[in-house]
C-alpha cells in the first residue's frame, strides 16, 4: 500500500540527488535547519474516495507542499526554478520503506504557489521562502479483502 510515507521519502532522496541540497520532512517537532538553502515536504492533507458500487477502487488525493527555502534571491530563484521543473515534468521512483524502488509517479498538478517574505519595513531577514502545494493521484483496486 502506497502511502505518504512512500511519497515523502522517494521525493527527499531524488530531490537531495538531483539539488545537491538538504531535504526535510516538515512535521509539528521539527526545528528549522540552521544553513541554507534546504527544501522543506509537508504532508497537508489526503482526500479519499471509492467510486465504484462494489468500492473496490479507491482513489486518493495526497497534497504536499513542498517549501524552498534559501538566505538570498539569486539562490531562491535558482532552487525555485529546478524544484518546479521536477515537479512538474519528471517521474519520480517510488521507493517502499526499504528503500526498494517499486514504482514511478509524477506530480498531478500544482495548485497554488506561495511567496513568504521574511520580516517588515523595519526589520530585515535572510530567510527567503517560497511554498509549493501539490496534488497527487492514487488509485488502488481492492481484491478479495486484500490491496493489490
């Protein structure tokens, strides 16, 4: 069974290989890393249906919002302009908890995209960030009992 775990973890390992940077699982414990720049997951939310009469197929949503995060606007840009692109065009492998490849998936759609800026008039920050909310798509048949 396929879950945010999986999604997470395949995307940290292809994103670090392919940016050369750290990548962080987002979660309510985390501390903020202390270097830049690095690329934040978050799992957000997962909406699930069954379709079918029999519900023997079931359909997810799984939404991350993945967060780039850089200490200049030349850096920001950069990261920026390659995460998308990955997002937006590459097929990921699907690693299983082992670390096994067992599958590819891509990214459905981009939903939203979110610049932050760090600070007020009065104060300055070298905190850059920009938040990327994705959508994915799941779907499971469920034969006798069991997911396949």
């Amino acid at each position: 069974m396929i879950t945010y775990h999986n999604l997470i973890g395949s995307y940290r390992v292809y994103l670090s290989d392919e940016l050369g940077i750290d990548v962080h699982w987002r979660h309510q414990k985390m501390s903020q890393p202390k270097s830049f720049p690095y690329l934040t997951i978050e799992f957000t939310v997962n909406t699930i249906s069954q379709p079918t009469k029999l519900n023997d197929l079931m359909v997810e949503t799984p939404r991350l919002t993945f967060g780039v995060h850089a200490d200049n606007l030349n850096t920001l840009n950069d990261i920026y302009t390659k995460t998308r692109r990955i997002l937006l065009y590459k097929n990921i492998p699907l690693l299983s908890a082992s670390g096994e490849v067992i599958g590819i998936f891509k990214v459905e759609g981009i939903d939203n995209e979110t610049n932050v800026i760090g600070g007020d008039y009065q104060q300055t920050s070298e905190h850059h960030r920009i938040y990327i909310d994705t959508r994915l798509s799941i779907q499971t048949v469920k034969t006798k009992g069991e997911i396949k």
